[in-house]
C-alpha cells in the first residue's frame, strides 16, 4: 500500500495468472453449460384483477363530493385494451450460457510457457441481452546465468461484443424496459391485428417494441502486456524493471427506429460512441534482504514508478432517416 500511495487507500489487489511448470507439455480442455432465469416475478394483477380495480377506484372517486373527480362506466370500459398480457414473461427467458478453454503449458528446469485460448457465450434473461468474449493467453517464464536472471512475459488480447437492450440512457426517463414492463396495464396487447406493435402514447411504453425495435451493441478489444527482468546482482541484492502496456478500444453503435412511439417525431435516432484507453508502466526495483541472526532481519526496497494514461473518445450522432432498409448506424 505504501508504493501505490493514495491509489492504495483502499488496498492493493495483485492479480496472476496460471504459468506452466516444468515437465512434459499437457494439453487441457473443460467447458461448463449454465442455465439462469429469473428467480422471482413481481406479483402483478392479471387483466381481470386489473378491471376489478378500476371498477372499485369508480366506487371510490364517485363517493368524493368533487364531481370532477367521477369515472363513468364509458371511462371504465376504456380502460380495457382487449388483452391479458404478462410483461414480465414478454421481457424475460431462460437463459443458456456456455464456456469453453483450452490451454497447452510446459517446460523445463529453465523455461516454463503457458498459452490458452477461452470462448464465453453468456445470454441474459433479459431477452436479446448477451455477451460473447474470445480471450487469448500466453505466459512465458525463463531463467538464465545460473539462475540470477529471471525473464517474464504475460499478453493477454480480448474481444468482446455485447448486445444491449433499451436500458437506462437509451430507455428515457419515461421509462427503461423493465419499469415499462411492471407499471403496463395488462390489458394492453403486444400487437394491433395487422402486426404492428401496440404502441398506446409516450407514458405508456411497450417494452417488447422498444426491444425489437433497438439495436445497440458494443465491441471492445484489448491488449494487454507485461514484460519483467529481474537479476541477482550479489546475494540479497535483486534489480527488477517491469515494463507494462493496456489499450482498450471500444466502439458502441445504436440505432432507435422512428417506428417506436418516443422516436417518431425525429425520424428515428442512430448514435456511434467510440472510447480508447491506453496505458504505459515502467517499474524500477531494488531489494535487499538479510539475516542479521535468527530473530532479525533486514528487508530494504527501493521503488519507482512511472505511468501515463490516455483516455479519447468520439461522438457522431444523426436524426432523420430517408430509409428503413439499413440499420441507422450503418447509413450513418
């Protein structure tokens, strides 16, 4: 904690990862298949339960002295759309994930390797949410001059996409998928007979639209390097330079079609947002350590440390599409 100054007010977490040992190289294999869905439903009232309602607020607003506030029974009957539809059961699924990993390590008594290969596919139970990664690892140690040099190497290279659905920024303030879907009247249908979706007005989102008709995803790649060298200068007495590189670009393309109710007065939305990260490290170590007897000893470090960062980003946004044959982004 006490390198890392205020940057380790919180503690310092090392993260390593697995390195091959000495003996014959080994091929390894293993996967998982994962089911989620959700553990609980929101009791809600049915479209039954939900008319009986209204018919009991009638009661209520009739018995008050201020006419204004009375329901008629037309005002009642409006009030049911027709159908008898469970949001929660249009927005959520079961969900299938799966993971594979390969790895091949080895070595010998001076050099040691390890490379692996992993693939995720992890769907959400929210219906069209997913992540797919690819990642790729290889760890290399080896030693020389009698063992007093240590050379390590560590390269990591990600791609991940995720696919989004209409959350948070992109679902409004009126809004997201999921309050839409607990706070519909479950009369409401998902669809009109010709097929399009039932849309009522602006406070009244139908969260199935709103997926169906968002595309947003996200591609990030990142490459993430360590190189270190470490050298017994006499003994106790150790040198190590650790030299570190991590750049991560990312690209998130949304397209909101003017179909939807809240888009139709622009013509329908596309937005790019694309963000870069880097880092450089360079690392100076020099350690001491003795026994003075058997109940005291010296530890001495000395430490340096130098980091730069870049963080840049872009934004390219567009209202009113002459077409609905290309997804927004790409007309973009």
């Amino acid at each position: 904690t006490a390198i890392y100054g205020a940057r380790g007010a919180n503690g310092v977490i090392i993260i390593t990862t697995k390195r091959g040992k000495e003996g014959k190289g080994t091929l390894d294999y293993s996967t998982f298949v994962g089911v989620a869905t959700l553990a609980n439903k929101i009791d809600m009232l049915s479209a039954d339960q939900y008319m009986e309602g209204q018919r009991q607020l009638q009661q209520v607003r009739n018995s008050d002295a201020d006419p204004l506030n009375d329901l008629s029974d037309a005002d009642i009957a409006g009030r049911n759309l027709g159908a008898n539809t469970d949001w929660q059961d249009e927005v959520f699924t079961t969900a299938i994930s799966h993971s594979h990993n390969l790895s091949y390590s080895g070595g010998s008594a001076s050099t040691s390797y390890r490379a692996s290969l992993s693939y995720l596919d992890q769907q959400g139970i929210a219906e069209g949410s997913s992540m797919e990664r690819v990642t790729g690892r290889i760890n290399t140690t080896t030693k020389a001059i009698n063992d007093r040099l240590t050379l390590s190497t560590n390269l990591t290279v990600s791609r991940i996409f995720d696919e989004n659905i209409p959350f948070e920024e992109t679902g409004g303030f009126e809004g997201d998928i999921f309050t839409s879907a607990l706070r519909l009247n479950p009369t409401q249908p998902v669809f009109n007979p010709d097929g399009t979706y039932f849309q009522l007005d602006n406070s009244n989102r139908n969260p199935v639209a709103m997926r169906d008709l968002t595309t947003d995803n996200t591609r990030t790649s990142r490459v993430l390097g360590n190189l270190s060298a470490e050298y017994e200068i006499i003994e106790g007495l150790n040198y190590k330079i650790n030299l570190g590189a991590d750049n991560s670009s990312s690209t998130r393309r949304v397209s909101q079609d003017r179909r939807l109710i809240y888009r139709q007065g622009e013509g329908g939305r596309a937005d790019i947002n694309s963000v870069e990260v880097a880092s450089l490290l360079i690392e100076n170590y020099i350690t001491y350590r003795t026994d003075i007897n058997e109940i005291s000893k010296i530890d001495f470090l000395a430490w340096h440390s130098y980091q730069t960062f870049l963080n840049q980003g872009s934004t390219v946004s567009r209202q009113v599409f002459s077409t609905d044959e290309i997804i927004y982004v790409y007309n973009l």
